[in-house]
C-alpha cells in the first residue's frame, strides 16, 4: 500500500498590509506636526477658560529656572539674560508686524515678580494684546 | 535541438524593505512632533499714559493674591470659592464693573491664573492686571493703597 503523502503548508505571516499601515501613520504624523519657532518645553498652568491665540504670535517662553527665551514668531527663539532685553525686541515687533499679538508660555511654577516685568516690557514698548498660554484643567470644577 | 532553459521568473519589484524604511519614518515624525499649545486666556494691555488712568480703582474689586489660597478681595480674606460668590454679587449689581488683580512677587504664577480663569469663568468682561509700575503710580496718585 501506497503511504499517504501529508502535504505541509508553511506557516507565513502577512506582511503586505503592513506598508500600507506605516504609510498612513507617517501621513498622519506628517499632517500633524507643526515647526514652532519656540520649542521650550515648561509644564503651563491649568485653566478651565481657552481661548485659541494665533499660531503665528510672537512668544515669550519662561522656564522654571527663570530663563526667558523670545521668539518673533518667524525667527527661531533665543534667550535673554534679562527681562529689560526684551523691550527693543517688542518695539520693533510692534513696529514691524502690528498686528502681532504677544503670547507668554511661562512654566506654572515662575515667581510673578518675572510675569511683571514681562508685562511691563510689552506694556511700555507698545504691546496691545497679550495671551497667557495655558493647559486644559483636568478633573475638578472651578 | 533547444538546450535553452525556457523557465522564466516573473519580474517583480521588492518591495520587502518598504515596511522598514516607512517605520524608520513613522519614528523620526513620532520623535519630533511637537504638539504645540495653541490656546490659553487673553487680556488686553493699557496703553502707557502717565497722566491717564483707565481704571478708578476706587469703584474696582481689588482681589489681591497673597499665596497660594491667601486672597484679599476688597480688603477681606477670602478663599477661592468665597472670591467666586462675591465677585458673582458684585456682577449682577454693575456688570461693567472692573476688577483689578494685583499679585505679590514670590507668588507662583498658577496661582494668578487660577483667579484669572475663575474671572473669566465667571464673565467679567473688565479684568485689569496692573504692573507694579502702575500700581505704584496709583498708589501715588492716593487712589490705592
């Protein structure tokens, strides 16, 4: 008698979606990522109330450690060594791009004393609009 | 006669390195998107004008942030929620009302923008934060203490 001839099938995993699936997150996280000028990373105080400020603003980072870095909003941001450094940078802002509104992303943690003299600089050069960056507020109500 | 070997393969273009390149990418993105915040709370600078004020701080609430928890609202202490009824009060008698915020330097600043939020929670349309120049020019003027 002639044995029974078992024919194997080798086991393959289907690897011809996985392109497609790569190819749609990259689009994904092409379509999402946007090249801020001002990369800063502090950890912002929570509100309940958000309003959107423009994309473009100019924006004036301050870390925990009280480093304040400018950005015009086009160049890439840079540090300053005081807060009065940033008068002749708002001047010419506000002379410039008139319409700039000036966005302050500080980590929650700053002294105010730095807010002020933050808010003085814009206010004496000529700043107008000012937004106070800050994160969704999780949990609880006000 | 024909030696020549007649099996032909089937052309076809590798494309087993796709998955690798196109993951190689999907973590590059994955490592440098940023999502940037794009959203917080507005307010609008005076313009500067020693011999002009825009707020009579006489007919102003005055919250005054001493620390974390520590609010004096028109000379009383008051915590935060105590803060939320008052200045409701006071908004339904004159809605155009304006209420100052003034914030003592060592304070941390989420502590001004946890006032600043509950304000703008509560609708009050004339929020002031003074700087401390202005304030001591109020203060000179014999309209604030």
């Amino acid at each position: 008698m002639k044995p029974h001839r078992i024919r194997r099938i080798v086991p393959v995993i289907p690897t011809a979606s996985m392109a497609d699936i790569a190819f749609l997150l990259i689009i994904f996280f092409m379509l999402t990522t946007t090249f801020s000028p001002e990369k800063t990373t502090v950890e912002l105080p929570q509100s309940e109330i958000r309003t959107e400020v423009p994309k473009d603003a100019a924006i004036i980072a301050i870390t925990q450690e009280g480093i304040i870095r400018f950005t015009d909003g086009e160049r890439p941001s840079f540090a300053l060594g005081t807060a009065a450094e940033l008068g002749p940078l708002t001047q010419e802002v506000v002379r410039f791009l008139p319409d700039r509104e000036f966005v302050i992303k500080a980590d929650r943690m700053v002294r105010y004393e730095l807010i002020d003299a933050v808010l003085e600089q814009l206010r004496l050069n000529g700043a107008k609009k000012v937004g106070l960056l800050t994160e969704r507020k999780t949990g609880g109500g006000v | 006669m024909n030696l020549r070997d007649r099996h032909r393969s089937a052309a076809e273009i590798p494309t087993s390195s796709m998955a690798d390149i196109a993951f190689l990418l999907i973590i590059f993105f994955m490592l440098t998107a940023v999502f940037a915040t794009t959203e917080g709370l507005e307010f609008d600078l005076p313009e500067d004008d020693p011999t002009q004020l825009d707020v009579q701080p006489e007919e102003a609430i005055h919250i005054k942030i001493l620390g974390e928890g520590q609010h004096v609202v028109d000379k009383t202490p008051m915590t935060l929620e105590e803060m939320g009824g008052y200045v409701q009060m006071k908004m339904q008698q004159s809605p155009d009302k304006p209420v100052i915020i003034q914030t003592e330097p060592n304070v941390p600043y989420f502590v001004m923008i946890d006032v600043f939020d509950l304000l703008k929670y509560l609708q009050v349309q004339n929020i002031s934060i003074p700087t401390r120049t202005e304030i001591e020019r109020w203060k000179a003027f014999g309209i604030f203490e």
